[in-house]
C-alpha cells in the first residue's frame, strides 16, 4: 500500500463573521493518491470530500479519511477555531 493524504495547511483560526456566532469557513481539499487507486475522501465535518462550511463558536476537530480501492484507509486531522 502507498497510500498518501496530504494537507498543506496547519489548523485554521477565524474570526466570526458579523453580528453571528459562526463563521463560514472554506477549506481546501487535501491531495490523495495511492497506488491501488482512491476509492473515497471523506471528512467528519459535512461527511463529504469538502470540509468548507458553517464553524460554530470554538474549536471543532476535523479528521479527513481516505479509503483506497482495497479498504485501506489513513486520515490527516487539524482543527477549525473560530473567535
């Protein structure tokens, strides 16, 4: 198995946005590959490849999943704190 999930960014800290108790955040989608061929990315957060969304008040862990053709499967994890 080669299997690689990179994420270039380190943990992510906004502000919130105007007179609300969230910020709408955009992430980046990590780069994958892997010998065998990536099967799924999914992240906890929206369940999907795409992380980007409403963060609430706080710090929220996001742990990304890729699975690979065989069942294979790594994560990369950062946290979103919004102030």
């Amino acid at each position: 198995m080669m299997m690689r999930l990179q994420y270039l960014s380190i943990n992510v800290v906004k502000n919130t946005d105007l007179n609300n108790m969230c910020s709408i955040t955009s992430i980046a989608v990590p780069a994958t590959s892997d010998n065998c061929g990536v099967q799924s990315v999914t992240n906890n957060f929206t369940g999907t490849n795409n992380a980007s969304g409403t963060y609430p008040i706080g710090t929220t862990s996001v742990t990304y999943t890729v699975t690979d053709a065989q069942g294979n499967t790594t994560t990369c994890s950062f946290t979103v704190t919004v102030n």
